[in-house]
C-alpha cells in the first residue's frame, strides 16, 4: 500500500515530539508495519487516513496508541546475560558502601513491559538470605502508558516467558493460566512502575544503581544529552549508570566517565572513583 510520504513525516515527527525517539527515514518502512494492529482494530483504511483522523479533535487516545505502537518495545528477561552478571558484581559492591543505610534504589529507565526490572527482583529474591533487613527499592519508568500497564500486572506470553527465563525461575516466579504466565504477587510488589518520560524531571531521590539500556539508541544526540544530563542529576555520587551494548556517554555529556572492568558502566565525573570501580 502506497503511504503518502507526507504522512510518515507527520508520524515520525509526532513520534519525536513525544518520546524524543527519531525514525530516520530509512526506517520509515517500520511505520505502516507498526500501525497495521491499530488500523485493522479501528477499521481504519491507509495510514494516510489515520493521519486525517489524528488531525480530528478529540482524537487524544488514538495519537496515544500510535505513538505506543510506534515505539520499540523490544526486551527480555536477563537480557544480555554478561551483563547481568557484571550488573550482579555492581550491586554486591554498592551494597559494602550502603552497610550504614542498609538500602538500596535502582531505576530501569525505559523498562519497557518489566522484564528487566523484574530480572533484578528475582535476583535479589533467590538471594534473600544475603538481602535479609535491606530495603531494595526497584523503580521501572517508561514512556509508553501500554507498556507500563503491561509491566504493572506483570502477565507474560508463553513466547515472551521463554525468552531468557531459566526454566527454574519460570517455575518459581510465575504461575501458568491457560497460555500466558502471571508473576508472583510477592515480586510484582517489590517493583513500582510508572508511565515518564526520560527526557523529563527524573523521578524524586538518589538512586543507586540506573539501567537505561537500548533507549538512547534511537535519540538524535541532543535528546541524549539531556537524557544524561537527567539521569546524573539523580544518581549517587558512588552509584552506576548502565546503558545497552551499543550505547555509550562519550561524545553526549561529561557528566559521566566510564569505568573499567564492567561493560557499559558509567559513574558520575565528579566523584572519586569508589568501590564500584574494582568490579573485574
Ligand atoms: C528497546 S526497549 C528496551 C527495554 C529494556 N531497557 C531492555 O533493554 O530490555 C526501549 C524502551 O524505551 C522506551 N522509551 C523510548 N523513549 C523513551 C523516553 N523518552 N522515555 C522513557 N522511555 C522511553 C520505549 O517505550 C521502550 O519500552
């Protein structure tokens, strides 16, 4: 089906003004394939027609689901395993410098549908005996309400489930009905979630630890900046940035540096290095 260019213009930039997110032209080709869902359940005819009706008053919800479906949801559980390990060795040695405050706050900016975060709480779960009298505080973010929602009541697909889940954590942490998985009460608790904006006032506090993992990938490098800049102004001065595989701070902000020995691993310049920089 032939989509005015005009339109796809007029999406990617609605999908820019919203999320920061910028869909270059050469992957305007993603826009009709993401939108076929909405356009089928809507019986609306060509994405042309649903910029018409985005035009229309009253047509909040509508732009807000396209917009959800324009973003990239993509995540797993224990998503790239290295670096959970190395993301393991980060909290043990964070924990040495909070003995006195026994607690510990994480934010998983762009969390997408939960799995992240909820890979961090089966984490600290398994290992309640060592956690036992600390205060674990998980905070996942994201700037998509559908998403959000989704991770909020933490209910998986059998395909979503299998992906990067040990069996033995599927069995533990989550309860089989019919062809989807639902997570424990007990780890849906220890996880709060809430529909922002990365590129807004960052949530209340100090935290820790912030996984901002595969979300800057696709913001032009000025919304990156800002999304750094953001982030720094909430992190310990001793705690850890971790961005995705393919991110990095260098070139974007000097508020960070990078650290040695962990993948990915960011802390605040201003700081001295701490403990967390002898995570080998
Ligand atoms: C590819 S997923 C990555 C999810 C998870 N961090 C991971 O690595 O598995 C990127 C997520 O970032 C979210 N996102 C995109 N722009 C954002 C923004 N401006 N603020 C917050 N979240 C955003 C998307 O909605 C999506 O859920």
């Amino acid at each position: 089906m032939h989509v005015n260019p005009a339109s796809l213009n007029m999406l990617s930039s609605l999908l820019e003004a919203r999320t920061g997110q910028r869909l270059s032209t050469g992957r305007h080709w993603r826009i009709e394939m993401a939108l076929k869902p909405i356009l089928k359940a809507r019986g609306i005819a060509s994405c042309d027609e649903l910029v018409a009706r985005l035009a229309e008053p009253g047509s909040a919800a509508l732009c807000n689901e396209t917009i959800d479906a324009l973003l990239n949801n993509e995540t797993y559980f224990f998503r790239d395993s290295e670096a959970f390990a190395d993301l393991f060795k980060v909290i043990e040695n964070i924990a040495v410098n909070r003995q006195g405050t026994k607690r510990i706050r994480i934010w998983s900016a762009g969390c997408s549908t939960g799995q992240e975060i909820y890979s961090l709480a089966m984490h600290f779960c398994d290992n309640a005996a060592q956690w036992r009298g600390w205060s674990i505080e998980l905070l996942g973010t994201d700037v998509s309400r559908t998403a959000i929602n989704r991770a909020r009541i933490g209910d998986y697909s059998q395909f979503e489930i299998q992906r990067g889940l040990p069996a033995r954590l599927m069995l533990r942490w989550f309860e089989q009905s019919g062809s989807h998985w639902r997570i424990d009460e007990s780890l849906r608790k220890m996880v709060r979630f809430r529909c922002q904006n990365v590129l807004d006032v960052p949530p209340p506090g100090q935290f820790d630890l912030v996984l901002c993992r595969n979300v800057l990938l696709y913001f032009p490098a000025a919304n990156r900046s800002s999304a750094l800049q953001n982030i720094s102004t909430v992190m310990a001065p001793d705690g850890g940035l971790i961005l995705g595989a393919g991110e990095t701070v260098l070139g974007y902000t000097d508020r960070f540096r990078v650290l040695p020995g962990v993948r990915s691993l960011y802390q605040l310049a201003l700081s001295e290095p701490q403990q967390i920089s002898s995570v080998a």
